[in-house]
C-alpha cells in the first residue's frame, strides 16, 4: 500500500490501534483519512510518508510521527510539514500553540474539534486556509500575533463559540477589522493588550 484514501477510517470510533509494517512504503494519506478516530490510542505516521491530506488527524488522539520522518513532525498537538511551514492538522488538544516559524494553517486543519478552547498563531503566520477552525464549537481565544494580518480563507472560524475572542497584536486591531475575511469577524477582535496572554 503506498497510499489512503480520503475519508478512508473517518469518524471511526471502534479503530485504536493502526500498525504499519517496518519499512512500509506508505507515501501518501488522504483528507480527513484518519480524522475524528476519537479512541485511537496508537497510530504512527511512517517514515516514507510524503504528502498528508487537509485534516489528516483532526481531532485524533496518540497521533505521533517515525522520527525517520523528514517531512512531517507534530509539535503541541499540531501535524506540521516541514518543508512548507504549513500546519497541516491539530489533533484533540484543547490549548494549542502553533510553532513559531510556520507561514500557513491549511484547508480544515482543525476543523470539528470539540475539544480546542485556545489557540496562539504565531508572528509568522501569512494564510489560514478556508474552515480551518470551522465548527471549533469550544474555541473562545484564539490569540494572533502577526502584526500584518494574514490572508483569511472563507469560513475560517465559522461554526466556533458564541463568545469566541480574537486578539491581535496591540495597534492592529482596526487593520485586521477592515482586512477582507477577518472583517467578517470584526465585533470580534480585540488588541491583546490586557488580555491576559503569555
């Protein structure tokens, strides 16, 4: 097998245990292809692995990658390809901190995730992709800190918390209010000032 498909085990709550044969020749793994395996309690991505799907492992726990891997790593709860900067996945972590350095948070990373109430996107960050945190129902504080604000795909944060709070770096506030995509979400956001941040 050198590649799932899309949707292959999604939403399949009886599967906990996914074991690839040493030196497996997997290189690709669809959409959503392990996504919402909420009782999973090992699944390893191989080392020949390549290309992962949007939303690979969204919302997945004991997700970890072979350290043979020289493409992707999960760091905090987040699948993330190397070689793009791209946030590719978050798997079912409730605060999340996305590595400093990544550019991108691709289509649905984290989209469904019920158990997501935090998120920090880093200084770095340049596109979050469409539904990326669509129907988060948990997320409230989603704290960004790029002062120029990134392109926003359509329905980013839709579906997420009645109460859900966007902070951006003091000063920038206004800007990402008029910026297409977050304006959308402008009553919103807030300056981080105050607001209780690390």
């Amino acid at each position: 097998v050198i590649s799932i498909p899309d949707y292959a085990f999604y939403g399949y709550t009886e599967l906990t245990n996914v074991a690839f044969a040493t030196g497996a020749q997997l290189e690709s793994i669809g959409s959503h292809a392990f996504a919402a395996c909420s009782n999973m309690e090992e699944l390893e991505i191989p080392a020949n692995v390549t290309n992962c799907g949007p939303a690979v492992i969204a919302g997945t726990p004991n997700v970890t990658v072979s350290e043979d891997n020289k493409t992707f790593v999960i760091v905090d709860g987040v699948l993330c390809d190397v070689k793009s900067n791209k946030v590719i996945s978050g798997l079912d972590a409730a605060v999340v901190t996305i590595p400093e350095g990544m550019v991108e948070i691709g289509e649905c990373a984290f989209s469904t995730n019920g158990a997501l109430t935090s998120v920090t996107i880093p200084a770095t960050m340049r596109t979050i992709g469409k539904d990326a945190f669509k129907g988060c129902a948990n997320l409230t504080n989603v704290f960004v800190r790029a002062t120029e604000p990134p392109t926003l795909g359509e329905d980013a944060f839709a579906g997420c918390n009645d109460g859900l709070k966007i902070y951006v770096p003091e000063g920038t506030a206004e800007a990402y209010k008029a910026k297409p995509g977050w304006s959308d979400y402008a009553s919103k956001i807030s300056d981080m000032k105050g607001a209780g941040t690390k």
